[in-house]
C-alpha cells in the first residue's frame, strides 16, 4: 500500500496483520481516486471503517481540510495514527462504534464506506447517512462492496449517481443533490 499522489506521495502505509482488516487494493483506490479527483481539495472527509486509513490519508495528501478516520478496532486505531505520523499528516482518530459515531460527527463533503463485506453494515451507514443527514450539498458518498451486492436507491435529495466494477469488487458513488 502506498499514498499515489500528493504531498505524501509514493510514502509506504503499514499493512494490517491477518485477514480482520481488508485494505483496498492498488487499482481500486486508483480507480476510486480516478473518479474523485476534482472532489478533494478543501473538503471535510469521514472514513469510516477506516481500517488503515490509506482512504482519508490520500484525501490528506491530495489536500483535504480535514479527515475523520472511525473505527472500533483497537489495532485499527494504532496502525491508522503510525500511518499518520509515517505520511507527516494530521486527521482525528475515533475509536468508536462506526455507526454509533454518524449521529454525533458532524457535516462532511466526502464520506468513504468500506466496511467488512460479509456484513450489512454498508447499508445500516447508508441509512443512517441518510435519515441524520451529515452529508453536505454537493457531498459525495464513495462505497466498495463485492460486486454481487446490489446497494440501495436513496431518497431524494441523495442519489445513486455511478457504479463501476473492477474484478470483484464493486465502486458505488452516491450524490446529495443541493
């Protein structure tokens, strides 16, 4: 794993030992950042799940204002700050129960979901998201899921604005509209 571009650019991340923590491979986050490139700069973003943190580090990198990385694990929390600290940059760290978190958090423009995917937790944060409204207008949701999962239509003023799939894993970007 490594940070593609930015002021951290080309830094190696550290990598979780065992399985309980699935980074995004290489080509996705390629692919992801492909699509999100012109939606970064000065924007508040949440990671949540947030694993290693290589998501929200890369908005960092590519110059967000601020980034929010959540997630329970203990293990998780320590790997996402000794990233931090490797790539030279600042986010808050929560350890919390994710979806707990979304009601307290605040307004965000970018919101990545990446959650274990034998699980339904994908679609709990969507509705959460949705019914406590803590994306901004304009905001973007980006989720990963195996791409057999079929993730939910929102209601209006959210929208389920591009799919693209890249092996097995599949990209969903959600918009609010303003």
């Amino acid at each position: 794993m490594r940070v593609i571009t930015g002021v951290a650019r080309g830094r190696r991340l550290l990598e979780p030992e065992g399985m309980a923590i699935r980074p995004t491979t290489d080509m996705v986050k390629e692919a992801m950042f492909n699509i999100l490139q012109f939606d970064i700069e000065g924007r508040r973003v949440l990671d949540l799940f947030a694993g290693s943190g290589q998501l929200g580090i890369e908005c960092l990198s590519r110059g967000a204002a601020e980034a929010v990385f959540c997630d329970e694990s203990p293990r998780a929390v320590k790997l996402i700050r000794a990233n931090l600290e490797r790539c030279r940059l600042a986010g808050r760290v929560e350890q919390t129960e994710s979806l707990g978190y979304l009601g307290r958090a605040g307004k965000f423009d970018l919101i990545f979901l990446d959650p274990p995917y034998d699980t339904n937790l994908l679609e709990k944060a969507l509705e959460v998201i949705q019914n406590v409204d803590i994306l901004t207008d304009g905001g973007i949701i980006m989720c990963e899921s195996r791409r057999e999962k079929l993730l939910p239509e929102l209601s209006a003023p959210y929208r389920k604005a591009l799919t693209r799939c890249y092996g097995k894993v599949c990209l969903t970007v959600y918009k609010k509209d303003s």
